[in-house]
C-alpha cells in the first residue's frame, strides 16, 4: 500500500479508525499510539486495497490485532515484573441538570466503562464496534472473521453480561 492509498484512507475514517483504538486501549496516549502503529503497518505491507470491498474492515482487523498483540506483550510482561498504574481519570460533567443528576450519570457510565473493560475479549471487541464505532454486524464479522451470527450472539451475551454485574453493584432501571 504506498502513501496516498493510506492518506486516503486517514481522510475517508480515520476518525473512525482512531475512536475505535481510543475505546480498546482506554486511555488517549496508547490509542494515539495504536492508531498510528495500525496506518504504519499499512504501509509496511504490500496490499492492494479494493474500495469496492469494505477497506475500513481492514483497518480495524488491523488495529484490533495489533491491541491484542500487546495486551499479550504486557502481560508476559506483568508476569515477569508487575506496575500499577496510579493516575485516576478525572472528567467534568457538562449539563444543566443538578448536580446529584450528573453524578449520578458519571458514576453509572464509569461503572458501564469498567464493566466493558473487564469483560473477556470476546465480548468486548463486539461491543465497542457495535455500539461506539458504528459497524454493522457484518463488518464486525468480516472484521473478527467470525460467523455473523457468533457476532449476533456475542453482542446479546455481552449485554446480558453489563446488565447482570450493573444490577449486583445496585443499578436497577
């Protein structure tokens, strides 16, 4: 893929591509890093992209299998010496509803957050693509080369996994 295929690619989603590092790595830092690991890669190989094919697929088959690729660097890594990491994430809450409203929403999309991170994989990655960077079932399917139905599947068990662990911490609705 030579530089003026991948710099169309950044304008046509790269936004898209970026949101969706931002999602699975949870933190800017490592997603800007991702983000620019992934469109580095492509440049690296010798693909020719179809634009008649769903080139954004591609990008996030391939963003997803470089996060993987490190998740498991940093866990062989964890084994060997272990790091915490000490910085708590701060946001500010922009709304003209009360202040017990807000914070109550911030809490329960914190916890939403932390229940998504915590899930295994299988059920994460749908997620995110699903609800945050608005793939279709079948790209998702194309993008984990998974059956569309599997896709179907690990979506509704997902839900039911953040429903269940939402109502043990007390949120009911």
């Amino acid at each position: 893929m030579d530089a003026k295929e991948v710099e169309k690619c950044i304008d046509e989603f790269g936004t898209d591509i970026y949101r969706f590092c931002l999602k699975l790595c949870g933190d800017r830092a490592d997603a800007e890093d991702l983000y620019q690991q992934t469109f580095l890669k492509a440049l690296e190989t010798e693909w020719t992209l179809d634009w008649e094919s769903n080139p954004k697929a591609l990008f996030f088959s391939l963003a997803h299998n470089l996060w993987r690729s490190a998740r498991r660097k940093q866990a062989r890594r964890n084994t060997i010496a272990p790091c915490s990491i000490f910085d708590e994430e701060t946001e500010t809450v922009h709304s003209e509803e009360n202040i017990e409203e807000g914070y109550l929403q911030k809490e329960l999309a914190a916890e939403v957050r932390r229940i998504i991170q915590n899930l295994p994989e299988k059920f994460q990655v749908p997620l995110i693509l699903f609800y945050l960077s608005d793939c279709s079932i079948e790209q998702i399917a194309a993008i984990l080369k998974k059956p569309p139905g599997t896709v179907k599947s690990r979506l509704f068990k997902g839900r039911s996994l953040i429903k269940k662990r939402l109502e043990d911490v007390g949120y009911e609705r």
